[in-house]
C-alpha cells in the first residue's frame, strides 16, 4: 500500500514540474495588443490616406494674410548729375596735384641748396646713371691669386723665398722650471697644513684694546684674505698680533679659513 502511494506522489510530481502547452488554435500573435484586428484596420487606414488626424492636433487658429508689398517706382537720374560727380573728382584730385607741386619744388629747392654749400651738384639716383668706378686697394694682398703672382715670380723664386724665410726661424729650446730664489713669504698652506684647531677655538692669548669697527678696518686693508694671513704670519703671528687681524686668538687673521688645504691633503 506504501508503495502504491508513493507512486502516485511521484506521478503528481512529475506532472506538475511539466511546461504548460500553448494553444494552437489561438493562432500566432493573436494575444499581442499590436496585432489585434482594430490595430491592423487603423495601420491599413494609415496607410491608404483614410487615417482620421488626433482632434488635439488640430488647431482652430487661423493663419493671416500674407502682407503685400508695393513695388515703389524706380527714380529716374537726372541728367546733370554726371557733371556734378566730375566737378567732384575734379575738385578732390586738384589739392593731391598741388601738394606733389609743392614736395618737388621743395626737393630741387633742397638739392639747390646743397650744392651751393658743398659745390658739387649732387647725384640724382637714375637707372641712366653709369657705374661707378671701382678702385683697387693696393694694401691688400693678392698673394693667394695664382693668376696674379704667376706673371712675377716662378717656381724657383718662390723656393728661394721659402729658404730665406726658414733661415730667420728662432727655435727656442724648453728649459725647465727656475726656482725662486729669495724669501717669497710665509707659505699659508704649510701654515694650513701644521694646524688641527677648528676656526674660532681660542689658541693664543690677545690684549683687545680696538672697537669691532677698527678691526674690520684692519682687515680691510688686504685685497684677499690670503693676503692678510700671510701679512698676520710675517708680523710674528700666530703668537704675536701686531696687526690687529687676530682679535679672537685662533691663529687665522680675518675671514681665512685652512680647512680647504686640509681638506685636499686628507687632514
């Protein structure tokens, strides 16, 4: 009995899992709004010029009547109006002729005056003008023309200049290097070398008696400060600062600094 119901239960199952059937009589597109017989008799009426027109497209204005225009006659030309528009042309080209009168009397007037001052007429520029004459300068050499030079000199000439030319040669023979002799200054690089304090540590003991003005006065004085420092050294610095360019005892007149020669021997 169990088996007969759960049989039955499938069967059910199985028939309603299955797709409906559309109906073949129905006919195809008969269920479509568009194809429904009143759309398919007013697209034919459309189509044979018999489709009413929407009532809201229809307007009850009416249109006005296009304006007319009157044609206005056409103004005949007197005959005395040529002659006014020659005087016309007349009257403005004369002011133009007068003034091109008045430019050329006052050029010759010009060139008159020029000539009076200077007494030789000057030249009027004209394609009728000859050409001028071209005149030679002789301080230019023509020595590179083999045309020009081939009439006064020969081969053998030109050999025996050549010869006479390489006999003034000098040939200075390279010697080498002369050293100096004489005391040439304290060497500030070896100065450079010899000292490990930074700038501006306090090395020496100074009496400073002068303002700060007077000391840039002192410094002042050296074009560089190479200069001073050699200056500071050959006065008995670093001990010694009879110039003035030591004030805060660290060895280094003014502004010199050695940390550029250290810095190239590895110091």
């Amino acid at each position: 009995m169990t088996r007969f119901f759960l049989t039955g239960c499938a069967l059910a199952a199985l028939a309603a899992c299955q797709p409906a059937i559309p109906d073949s009589a129905a006919g195809v597109g008969f269920d479509n709004i568009h194809n429904s017989p009143e759309a398919r008799a007013q697209r034919e009426a459309e189509l044979t010029g018999n489709a009413l027109p929407n009532p809201q497209a229809v307007s009850d204005e009416t249109i006005p009547a296009a304006p007319t225009v009157a044609a206005a006659p056409l103004a005949t030309t007197p005959t005395a109006a040529p002659v006014a528009t020659t005087a016309t042309a007349t009257v403005a080209t004369a002011p133009a002729q007068s003034e091109a009168a008045d430019i050329a009397r006052e050029t010759q007037a010009a060139l008159n005056a020029a000539s009076l001052n200077s007494g030789v007429k000057p030249v009027d520029a004209s394609p009728s003008n000859p050409a001028p004459t071209v005149f030679s300068n002789p301080g230019i050499s023509d020595e590179n023309s083999f045309d020009a030079v081939e009439d006064r000199r020969s081969i053998e000439d030109d050999a025996a200049r050549r010869e006479r030319n390489k006999a003034q040669y000098t040939v200075v023979e390279t010697t080498a290097v002369p050293t100096r002799s004489g005391n040439a200054g304290p060497n500030i690089v070896a100065y450079a070398l010899s000292t490990k304090n930074p700038v501006g540590v306090k090395q020496y003991n100074r009496l400073n008696l002068k303002s700060a003005a007077q000391l840039q006065a002192a410094c002042d004085k050296y074009p560089s400060p190479d200069l001073a420092q050699m200056a500071f050294l050959e006065k008995g610095g670093p001990k010694k600062d009879r110039l003035g360019l030591d004030p805060d005892g660290d060895g280094f007149a003014c502004d010199w600094d050695p940390t550029p020669f250290r810095s190239v021997s590895g110091n």
